[in-house]
C-alpha cells in the first residue's frame, strides 16, 4: 500500500512539476504549423516522417543508440526484417532522410530548411530512496530545432541541431548543443568533419567495446530518448576511402568524457564509504581539460571481405568514465587509456552475427598493483540477430570484461573494499514486435550479469498516432543480490517514464 501511495504522490509531482513546461513547448511547436501555407493536396507531398541515442566507473557494457549513418561507416546490408541494433538503430535516420522532412515557417524565413521536435518526458521512481529527494527521475519539456545548408560549389553542408530544456528535477533551464558541423568534400575520396558532433562505431547492441566517444549514461538509465546514450563531442573526423580499404582518423583537441553517474539525480555505490551514496557525497573528478595536450585519437580501418565486414581499431586517450581516484585530493581521476580492437559482422544463416574484440591498455597500471587505478582489461562481444516471426526480430548477446593482473589487484585492494570478479559476464535479450501497420512497436531489453547476479530491464512501448505525434511509455527495472555490482546499485532508481512527441 505505501509503495501504490508513494507511486501516485510521484506521479501527481511530475505532472505538475511540468505542466507549465510542456505548454510552453507546445506553444512553440504549434505556433508556425498555425501559421504555415495549408498542406498540399494528396499526392502532392507531406510524406510520413520516419521514426528516428571510479565512482561509479561505467564500463563500455552498456548503451547503444543510432549510429552514425554516414555512407563511409561501411556496415554490412541488414536482411529484410532485422534492423541491425533493431528499433534504436532506426530512430536516427539518415541525413538525407532529414534533409526531405517538410520545413516550418522557421525555415520559410530563414531560407534554411529547420526541423524538429517538441517532447514532454516525466518519470516516477518505483521506490523510496533514502539518499534522493526527489520522488521522480525525469521531468522535463524538450524543445530540438535542427537545420542545414549546404553550398554546392564549394562541397559543403553545416548541420546544426539543438535542444533547449525546461527541467523539472533541477528546476532550471538548459540548452544542448547537439550538433554544430562543418562537412568539407575536398576530393571524391576524402572527407572532413569539424565541429560538434555525435561519433559512433562498432558492431554492438546497447554494448560498446570499441566506441570510445562520450556517452550520456544517467539519459539512458532515467528514461529519455534513447539516441541521447550518444553525447556530443567536440571533434574533427576524417575519412579516406579506397579501393583496398576505408579509414576514419577522429582527433578529439580536448578530452571529452562521459557524462557519467555522479549521484547528481541517480544513487550509486561508493567504494570509498562502502554504501549507496546519492546527492549528499557527489562524485567530484580531476578532469584532463588542456587543449592540444589531453587530446584524443580513433583510428578505424574498415573493408567488406565478401559479404562480411571486417574493422580494426585503435584509440589513445583516458578512461571515458572515471577509472582511478587521487588519495591525496579524494577525487575521482581519469587515466591514461590505449585500445585496440577488431569487429566481424555479417550474415549468419538467416540473420546477422558479430563478434567484436577489444585490449584496454591500462596505460598508469600496466602491473596492475595500483589500488588507484584501473587494471587492463581484454572484452570480448558476440551477438546474433533475426527475425522470428512476422515483423517479430529477436537477438541475443554475449558480453565479457577479463580483468588483467587480478592477483596484484587483489594484493593490492585497500582493506574494507569489495573486490571485482576476474571475470565480468553480459547476456542480453532483445525482442521487438511491430503491430497496427507498424505503429505500434513493443520493445523488451534484458541484461542479466550470471557473474554479478543483478540485472536490467528496458520495457517499451510506442505508438505513432499521426505523423506528427508520438506516445511512449517505457521503465528501467534494476534488481540485484548485492548494492555493490553494476546493476545492483542502481536498484532504488528503478523508474516507469511516459512521454508525448511532436515532430515538425
């Protein structure tokens, strides 16, 4: 009874929390459709928009939103019925799949096409915790205005796309840059990307071993959109094709990390006091921030062997999430990090398989006997995916983090601080169901840690009810034996979301 009470106090909070939000935003969004030209007749035009992602150290065990789907990116054909990292994947779009939504009179004025959304998201917790204020997760109307322009003599487009926000939980207002890029084609074979950008790569589902670009966990753990799980950073990406293979070299002039948990709005374990910690002892990080100096490298080298395609990898930077702490200060660090890595993906009977490698070069803790630092780790990530039924797909994957030098981590672990296992193992489950002429989509998500003993639920709902608009309802569903593994820590943040969209 205390927890039905509780959930509806929570729900009433969130409701009103973003009420005056959401009519802001809507007052925005439907401002220009009110006063736009009248829509064409049928036949003429308005085409359905397609749907378009330490302390605690985060580990690259865990994400998964739209890909870059730039041409070069040379991922292989997906049979029919099966969607690669299935309905995440496809919310992204493509740019020219952008670049053909209808333009508002913004765009009518400025002579640039600019699309959008407008989102109102609120989310409950499930449960009462002790360290959190707030009842809720996720309160906030979300305002994305994107646009482009390209100059055809000089082969260049600028994309630009932002969201501006009024969050309910912070009770304050915030603006996120999500793209500001220049593409230059200087030769039929290369291309420069400068800017603010969202990178990705690899072969995984909601799983990254090789992807060393920012990612937004506490997004994806609360309930919003999931291509938010790929934060913007700030970048230049170049990329040579040719006959015998395909390179991509991203420099990155200063490091950016991961907008990691921090106990800001989600509970965590905290090694140091050996318990759940929340808002009261909020993690605080030493960040490498010298232009030019703590600068990143990704290099990916990439062709089709027959119906395959095969990738190597390389990065040189630090840990994205924090990945050591400073005795003398207390606060969180970020060593130095090599990786190097190779992916396989390709048809596999009737659907897709992959299998992706990964050696995480401890660069500070090559002997592994410092307590401060993170050991090197190897990963390793095979999946398979198919369709099952009509417009049923279904995938499966495996997940394993081998902890280097575990006998002088073990040595050398401060007394009263619980050990990591040697060995760190993920299996996931996807299953995704289209109905009502693909309107309806019906998602369910699993990680489940036999190693660890906890695991995590991504139930989802969603249904388009006109070309414009947009209902979801989804949870994020935590349950573990101890508070100190990965999932099991976060299990008082078990939250249900519901949002509403509109797209322009």
């Amino acid at each position: 009874m205390k927890k039905r009470q509780a959930l509806g106090n929570a729900l009433r909070r969130t409701v009103q929390i973003t009420a005056l939000g959401w009519i802001c935003v809507l007052c925005t969004a439907l401002g220009p459709v009110l006063a736009a030209e009248p829509s064409l007749p049928a036949g003429l035009g308005g085409d359905k928009k397609e749907k378009t992602a330490p302390e605690p150290q985060l580990p690259s065990g865990l994400g998964g939103a739209a890909e870059d789907t730039s041409p070069e990116d040379g991922e292989p054909d997906v049979p029919r019925g099966l969607s690669g990292s299935a309905e995440e994947k496809s919310k992204a779009g493509t740019d020219q799949e952008q670049s053909e939504r209808q333009s508002s009179v913004w765009g009518q004025v400025l002579d640039w096409p600019v699309h959008g959304f407008a989102d109102l998201r609120a989310g409950p917790r499930l449960y009462s915790d002790p360290v959190q204020s707030e009842d809720g997760t996720l309160a906030e109307a979300r305002l994305q205005l994107e646009t482009m322009k390209y100059w055809d003599q000089a082969n260049a487009q600028l994309d630009v796309s932002s969201d501006f926000i009024l969050d309910g939980i912070e009770e304050e207002g915030d603006i996120d840059l999500r793209q500001l890029r220049l593409t230059w084609t200087p030769i039929s074979s290369v291309d420069i990307r400068a800017g603010r950008q969202v990178l990705s790569w690899g072969t995984g589902d909601q799983l990254f071993i090789n992807d060393l670009f920012p990612k937004d966990w506490q997004s994806f753990l609360i309930g919003r959109d999931v291509e938010y799980l790929k934060a913007p950073g700030d970048a230049v990406r170049v990329g040579w094709f040719t006959d015998v293979a395909n390179f991509n070299l991203v420099y990155t002039p200063k490091f950016d990390p991961d907008r990691y948990i921090s106990g800001e709005r989600l509970s965590f374990f905290h090694p140091g006091l050996g318990r759940i910690a929340g808002a009261e002892n909020e993690i605080h990080t030493h960040k490498p921030d010298d232009w030019f100096t703590d600068d990143e490298w990704a290099l990916r080298a990439y062709r089709n062997l027959g119906r395959y395609t095969t990738a190597l990898y390389a990065y040189f930077g630090y840990w994205k999430s924090p990945g050591g702490s400073d005795p003398g200060t207390g606060k969180s660090t970020f060593p130095q990090l090599n990786v190097y890595g190779a992916s396989v993906q390709g048809p596999v009977g009737p659907g897709i398989g992959n299998i992706e490698i990964g050696y995480y070069d401890s660069e500070q803790d090559r002997d592994g006997d410092d307590p401060f630092v993170n050991n090197s780790e190897f990963r390793l990530l095979a999946g398979y995916e198919q369709e099952l039924a009509h417009e049923l797909t279904g995938s499966v994957q495996y997940y394993l983090e081998h902890m280097q030098d575990y006998s002088a981590y073990r040595n050398n672990l401060p007394s009263g601080m619980e050990a990591r296992d040697e060995d760190r193992q993920v299996l996931t489950l996807r299953l995704t169901k289209l109905l009502m002429n693909q309107d309806l989509t019906l998602s369910f998500f699993a990680f489940y840690s036999p190693t660890d003993e906890d695991i995590y639920l991504r139930p989802r709902a969603s249904y388009e009810l006109s070309d414009a608009w947009t209902a979801e309802i989804g949870g994020n569903i935590f349950a573990g034996e101890k508070d100190w593994t990965f999932f099991g820590q976060f299990e008082d943040n078990s939250n249900l979301y519901a949002s509403l969209r509109y797209s322009f």
